[in-house]
C-alpha cells in the first residue's frame, strides 16, 4: 500500500513539474496535482482498457502511435473531473501524456521504483 502511495506521489510531482514547464494543460497547485494523479491512476485502472479494446484496430493499423490518443483522451477525461486541471485539444493532450510518462519513468528510475 505504501508502494501505492509513492508512485501516486511521483505521478503527482510529473504533473505538476510538467504543467509548470509547459502550457499543455493548466495545473493550479500541487494539491490539484495528487487528485489529478489519484483520478488518473483510476482511469488508467477502468476507462483506458476499454478504450484500448475499442479502438484496436486503429491501433493495429497505425502501428501503436494511437495509444498516444488514447492517453491523452484518458487526460481529457481527467480533466472534466477535477475542476482545477484543464486541458485544452486532443493534441496538446496526448503530448502532455507523453511527457509525463516519460517525466514518470525517469522519476521512478532515478527513485528506484
């Protein structure tokens, strides 16, 4: 459980760090940030297995750069349900879910997660 707990606190810093630096999407605090992490790791946990199911022939037929839609998607949806995180575009979406998974891994790696 405590495991739990660091990777939603790591995931939290990447959201944060990553709004801070770019203008993808609109993160008002670091509170904000671990409710954005906690909503996220949920839908990544229930939504975004159905939508890769979905749409896996997209998948199939784009070699995997669809999954980048799909997580961002999961972010658009993130951001309908917690008010202070806003994303705006499909394509500023998925970039930004891009970069926090690439934020991620690197603080997982250097944390040793």
């Amino acid at each position: 459980m405590a495991d739990f707990f660091l990777r939603i606190l790591v995931l939290s810093f990447s959201i944060y760090f990553v709004g801070k630096i770019t203008k993808l999407f609109i993160v008002e605090d670091f509170l904000t940030a671990i409710i954005t992490a906690l909503v996220l790791a949920l839908v990544n946990a229930v939504i975004r297995p159905i939508l890769i199911l979905v749409t896996f022939p997209l998948t199939i037929i784009t070699l995997g750069i669809f999954l980048f839609f799909v997580n961002g998607l999961c972010l658009i949806i993130v951001s309908a349900l917690v008010p202070k995180f806003k994303v705006q575009g499909c394509l500023n979406s998925a970039i930004a879910a891009l970069l926090i998974s690439l934020t991620n891994l690197l603080l997982e790696w250097i944390t040793g997660f």
